[in-house]
C-alpha cells in the first residue's frame, strides 16, 4: 500500500479526526508498537539517506536564494524552507498533489530528461495577486490559469529556475529551461509511473498564506551525479570554492590599495654648519655617476632599480630590472 496519502485521502482523515470517528491516543499507541515494513524489491531506493542528505543541503541554499528573489518580487515577507527529502514512484508523486495544480515542466541541461517544480495553487495565486498588486491573501484551491496569469507565471518561474545554476554550481553546471506550463496531473508523463523520483518538498509563507512548492527530478536524471552526491564531496567542493572567492576577493582589494613609490637619486652626509651654509647655485654631490641605475622603493622596500630622465616635459624614472627577493642589495 502506498505511504503517500491523496489530497482527497487527507481531507478525510482531517475529517474524521476532528468528528471523533479515528482515536488519536490509538494511533500513537499502535505507532509505539513493533512493525514491519513492506519493502517492494521491484522498486528498489536509487539513492541512499546520505546522498539524500546532501541534496537537502543543496537545497537549503535554494531556498535562501528563493526567499531572497520573492521578497524582492513580491516586496513582502516570505519565508522558504526544506520541509523534506524522499524518494517516490512519480505515480505517487502524482496521486499527493492536488488537480488542478499549477505543474512547471522544465529541463536541466546538461542532464537528460525533465523535470518539475510544482505550486500549489494557493501559493501560485497569492504570487499572482501580489504581482497585479493585490494584498496576496488567496483561498483558491485550484482553478486553470488564464492566458495573463500564464504569462505571469511563466516569468516568476523563469526567475526562480534560474537560481538551479547557482544551486548547483558546486557540483556542475546547468541551465533550467521551462518547458511548459500544466494543470492536470494525471496528463503531466515526464517519467513512467512507476520510475523513483526525489521529491524536494518546499515550506514556503507569503505574507500570511503558507503552502507548498514541490521539485520533482527523475532518479534517472541524478544518475550521472550520483558519486558527488555525498556529504563528504560537497563541503570539500564547498570550502574550496569558498576558498577561491576570499583569495578573489583579497587580490582585489590589494590590487586598490596605494603605495607610495619613491627614486632616490642618490644619497650623501651633511654636517649641520653645510646645510646653514647652503646658498642658491650651489651643488651637492651624491656619490653616485651620472649613468649609475637608482633605487626605486615600494613604500619601504626596495622592488627596482632604474634611470631617471625625462617624459616630455615631465620627470620620469624608467625602470632597468627587478630587485630579487632574498638578494643581497634588499632591504
């Protein structure tokens, strides 16, 4: 027998709980009782707890993006959240969800095959609300989309596919592309009925309505990923990559910071009663020749050497070689 419950099958058990007809306190105590599972060999798990764990993580990161684009959107508060991680057949998949619902079928290249993200209707019709600025509240179960709020959705969906690169930028590259919009899903095949899916279940609240968003992608999909798909490979992945964006970061920094850059054009000592003396026209030797190279100072270190002359009618230095690190001459 299936776990995943129809919309119909909880709006009945709803009903019956509140009319008193199913006895809470006999469920928690059947639940505390030993049981056996019905395991179906014919439908084996594809991916293991581990493997599933990190796709949760993933997609903790997908949720701050999406808030992120949605409070911007909308400009309300909305709150995202990973709600739960499994793997179904697409039938049962089919069978939880309401009909009608609002199903995004899209690809993810370079991945095969197609995927969905389905909302619910309540969530889908407060996003519309809020676009054609309304409050957002929405107690519509379900109903087809016209042709405007289809070209609405089909934009806020562009948007929010467009967060899958940066999603998974740290495993591989893709590109989310929407295919086409259904309601029906009973009429929506991307896989047979059925082949194990990984359904990433979204909390998501706009303003005070809370619903839904529901990701679907095929196992077959994920194949290809499946040896990165574990915890171990995306934290290392990720504080590499980490990693790389500080040290952009700090070179870019460093490259805008200003250091002072001084040519001496040579050096001498003078007794206080000279420098008294010192008169207009008189000429001070350097002890250096008039060929001689120059040091050139970076701040206080010594990075070159050069020639002094002119550049038009400007003082120039132009520099001759490089002061090696370690040598020497280095100070």
């Amino acid at each position: 027998m299936s776990e995943v419950l129809s919309q119909s099958e909880i709006d009945a058990l709803l009903s019956a709980l509140q009319s008193g007809e199913v006895d809470v306190e006999a469920i928690r105590e059947e639940q505390n009782t030993k049981k056996i599972r019905v395991y179906d060999f014919r439908r084996p798990n594809k991916f293991s707890k581990d493997q599933l764990n990190t796709i949760e993580v993933i997609y903790d990161n997908f949720c701050r993006l999406l808030t992120t684009l949605l409070s911007g959107s909308l400009r309300t508060r909305v709150m995202v959240k990973v709600a739960s991680v499994e793997q179904v057949t697409y039938e049962e998949f089919t069978r939880s969800i309401p009909n009608p619902t609002i199903l995004n079928i899209f690809s993810l290249a370079p991945l095969e095959g197609k995927a969905i993200l389905e909302i619910n209707p309540v969530i889908g019709f407060s996003i519309i609300d809020r676009l054609f600025g309304g409050p957002g509240f929405s107690t519509i179960k379900g109903r087809p989309l016209t042709e405007i709020e289809k070209t609405v959705m089909e934009r806020i969906v562009e948007k929010i596919l467009s967060l899958f690169t940066e999603t998974w930028a740290s495993l591989i590259h893709v590109d989310a592309f929407l295919e086409n919009i259904e309601i029906n899903p009973q009429f929506t095949q991307i896989v047979s009925p059925l082949e194990m899916v990984v359904i990433i279940t979204l909390n998501t609240q706009i303003g005070e309505t809370e619903g839904l968003i529901n990701i679907c992608l095929p196992c077959l999909m994920l194949e290809t990923l499946s040896g990165k798909l574990n915890t171990k490979f995306w934290f290392t992945t990720n504080i590499k990559a980490q990693h790389q964006d500080s040290s952009k970061f700090i070179q870019k920094v460093v490259e805008k910071a200003r250091i002072p850059l001084t040519a001496v054009l040579g050096k001498t000592s003078l007794t206080v009663k000279e420098l008294l003396e010192l008169q207009v026209g008189d000429v001070i030797d350097l002890e250096r020749k008039k060929d001689s190279e120059i040091e050139i100072y970076a701040g206080s270190r010594l990075k070159f050497y050069g020639k002094p002359g002119l550049l038009g009618s400007k003082l120039a230095v132009q520099i001759s070689r490089i002061q090696q690190e370690g040598s020497e001459d280095n100070e």
